[in-house]
C-alpha cells in the first residue's frame, strides 16, 4: 500500500489507536488506494479495499470513494462498487474488523479442538504478566532471538515432512515467516501467542517434532524470553 496514495481523512481510520481491532489484519498490494486483509491465512478471501474516488460527486457533500468489502455484513455476503463517504467508510470498518474478530474467537466444526487445546496449553504455561505484556513488543535482543530460533524451526521441521505431514509443516513454515516479518509490531503476549500456535501445530503432528524443535530448546527459550520469574518445567 502507498501511504502517499491515501487521503488524510482514510489514513485516519488506519491509525491502530483509531481501533484496537486493526492488529488483525494487514495491508495488501492494489491499484486502489487502499486494501486490507486479514493477517489469518483462513480468511484470505476476505478484503476491505477503498478503491477510487467515485466517478460522480455531489457539490457540498462528503467526498464518495468505491469500496469492496468481504465479508459485508454477517451473512457473509460480499459487496462491490459501493459509494461511501469517509464516515460511512469508519463505520464499515468499524463492522467488518469486528466480523473478523468474531470469526477469531468462534469455536466450529470446522476448527481442529485439539489443536486449540495444545496452543491454549502453551498459552498459558508462557503468557507473559508484565503491565506492558499486551501493548509493548520484546526488545531488540529478544526480537532477533525470535528470528534466528524460526530459521532455525523453518530448518528443522522440513526434514518431518512426508506425505502425510507436508501441509501441516508448510502451515508452520509460512505462520514462522510471517512470524518473523511481524515481530517489531508484534506485542510480547501476541509473540508468544504465534508462538504457541507454531509449537501446537508440531505437537500435533507428532512428539518426535515437538521434542525437536520444542523440548530440547524450551530451557533456553524460557530464559531468553520469559525469564525465572514464571514456573516452566519441560524434560
């Protein structure tokens, strides 16, 4: 996305203070002015794009720009070409972020139980208590640590994958790319968040690849992430 492109009174709604829901999601290439995609690689066909000024403008009123927008509303429906003005574009926003949300926080058919029980597992053996936990990225150090342990996991996890495991360990290499783009907007809790997801995709697979990229290396992680303060005991 091309910051220049966007009209102050749009970059205002994409401001992460204008709405805490926007850590969702991500902006994405287009020719419009701007696209937003959820970071969750199981909604990518959901958009939010404000593509252009509309064609037709009315004397004293808000300018109108076309927008496409999936999912539109909680039907899922999709809308396109749609004429809004800068209020009328917050408050879609507003809408579509907290579908995002909800479709995060859903429990389905369609979501592996057991997978989100090893990641709540890790969750809560990790989750950081500092007052800054939930708004403040690790430092530096810890940052670069973070990457080099997910080029080293990118590594080791290929040598697991078979038939039967390659489009689980592909799910764990590209969560630790993205991992890896994002952590210096990332917060300490939302680290360990995509972490713990990372650790329960390899558990679930098998205890072979946990114990590998995981167990052998938990003693260390705890020290360089967490610190002594916190009871985690792994052998």
């Amino acid at each position: 996305m091309n910051k220049s492109a966007v009209p102050p009174e749009l970059l205002e709604l994409l401001k992460p203070a204008s709405n805490p829901k926007l850590k969702l999601v991500q902006p994405a290439d287009t020719s419009g002015i701007f696209k937003l995609v959820p970071k969750d690689k199981r909604f990518e066909s959901f958009l939010f794009a404000v593509e252009k000024k509309h064609s037709t403008q009315t004397s004293g009123r808000p300018i109108q720009y076309v927008c496409k927008i999936n999912p539109a509303n909680r039907n899922g429906d999709l809308q396109a070409n749609i004429a809004l003005n800068n209020s009328e574009i917050s408050k879609r926003l507003s809408e579509w972020l907290s579908i995002i949300e909800q479709y995060h926080q859903s429990d389905t058919v369609f979501d592996d139980p057991i997978l989100a029980r090893y990641q709540a597992d890790f969750e809560s053996k990790f989750k950081m208590m500092e007052n800054d936990a939930d708004i403040a990225p690790f430092d530096l150090e810890k940052q670069i640590y973070v990457v080099n342990y997910l080029d080293w996991v990118i590594t080791e996890v290929e040598k697991y994958s078979n038939d039967e495991t390659k489009n689980e360990i592909e799910i764990i290499k590209q969560e630790s790319e993205l991992l890896k783009s994002e952590i210096t907007k990332e917060t300490k809790n939302g680290t360990i968040r995509r972490l713990s997801k990372i650790w329960a995709r390899a558990q679930r697979i098998g205890v072979d690849l946990i114990k590998e990229i995981f167990i052998k290396v938990s003693a260390e992680i705890i020290v360089r992430l967490i610190g002594s303060g916190n009871d985690h005991t792994y052998t």
